[in-house]
C-alpha cells in the first residue's frame, strides 16, 4: 500500500519538488499551499504523514497543527525556514514529530519520513510498572494514569526504551527529534527535553528511570529486571 504524504507548502516551486520527489520514491504525495487546503485534504487524503510549512499565507502552521491535533491523526514533520531551538521546540510541543529546517536535503527528509512511518509499528513497551506505547503514543504509570507528553519528550523515549539500558548520546537523540542545524540548535534542546520527561515521570518523589552517562549521554535502565 503507498505511503499518503499531504505536503502543505505555500511556495509553489518547492511544493512541486516535493511532491515530485516523494511521487518518485513510490509514495502518493498530493500538494496543498494554505491552511484552508490542509483542513479540507485531511478529510479527503487521510495522509500518514503531513510535510508542514510554518509561515502560511493564511495561517500560523504550528498554532494549526495544535487546534487540528496534527500530531494525533498522522505523522507530522514541519518543514520550515525558521530554524531556531525555540520555533523547534514549539513545533515539537504541538504535536511535531520532526522538524526539518529550509534549504531541503531531500534524501535526509525522506529518510526522516521512513523514521516517523517505522515507530507507528513499533510495539508497546513495559518497564519498572510503565506503559510505554509508541503507536498510540501514549505512556502509562504503574497506577494506569497517563503520562502527556510533548512529541519531543515522546520521541525521546521512545529512542531510550528502543535501547534499553544502552547509553544515548545526546547527538544520537537531538537527530531523533529534529535535523540538526548546529549554527541554531544545541545539544541543550536534548537537555532540557530531558528534564521535563524526568519531572513528568516522578513517581511520589522517587526520580526517573533515566540516567545521565556523563561523558556520553542519557539512558533508560529500569530498577526491575
């Protein structure tokens, strides 16, 4: 079954190279410039995946994808010229599941495309009495409440569960949630992702499961075996 990519790009040239390229990779790619557009494609296209520009003629595409919850009906990658770490964590908090910063390298975007496709499948995963569930995106306590997490905060954990108790290092980590710019975004944005996730994931004052690697990173290791 070919993979359904909704490109939403006001600039016409771009848009055509983008769903020229995507068409030629085998998938169907359908090109949409406004804001007005994307609502009426997602009724008809149902997309996997949402290639999203940001500065849209008709409106703010990050302010979008949190009213439409983009994040909650497809893969979401924004694809945009404003590359600062605030703009990505923004994006990343609604609902991102990348974001991929003008000029395009079109092989690294597909490449980032096959990456949100690939944790749609992946399985659920328990540890120390936690949920983990990476298609629905949702993570459970051990008491069965649910954890809300950003997709950053997700997309990162989703990468330490998936290397379980395997040190990351934050390189490895800042390319899961974005493309990295490093003349705009450092390793910082890993940091700071990485303690909102501990915060979120305290359990009655005891810390999370996550661990800092000095000299390497940040790893997953459960207490129970």
């Amino acid at each position: 079954m070919s993979i359904s990519v909704l490109v939403v790009e006001d600039a016409p040239d771009i848009r055509l190279m983008l769903t020229s390229f995507l068409t030629g990779e085998g998938m169907t790619a359908h090109g949409v410039a406004t804001g007005a557009e994307l609502r009426a494609g997602l009724a008809t296209l149902r997309p996997d995946i949402v290639l999203l520009d940001i500065n849209l003629p008709d409106a703010d595409g990050i302010a979008l994808a949190r009213e439409l919850r983009l994040g909650e009906q497809c893969g979401l990658i924004f694809v945009t010229s404003r590359d600062s770490e605030a703009d990505m964590l923004s994006g990343l908090d609604a609902g991102g599941d990348d974001y991929v910063s003008k000029p395009i390298n079109l092989r690294t975007l597909l490449a980032r495309i096959r990456s949100v496709l690939r944790r749609t499948k992946e399985k659920v995963v328990t540890f120390d009495g936690w949920i983990l569930d990476p298609v629905r995106r949702e993570l459970f306590r051990p008491d069965g409440s649910m954890v809300k997490l950003t997709s950053g905060e997700f997309n990162i954990l989703v990468a330490l569960a998936s290397h379980m108790t395997q040190p990351l290092s934050r390189d490895f980590l800042l390319d899961v949630i974005s493309n990295r710019d490093p003349r705009e975004i450092s390793e910082h944005t890993v940091d700071n992702l990485i303690v909102r996730l501990r915060r979120k994931m305290q359990l009655d004052g005891a810390p999370a499961p996550i661990t800092t690697v000095r000299g390497v990173g940040y790893a997953l290791v459960p207490q129970q075996s």
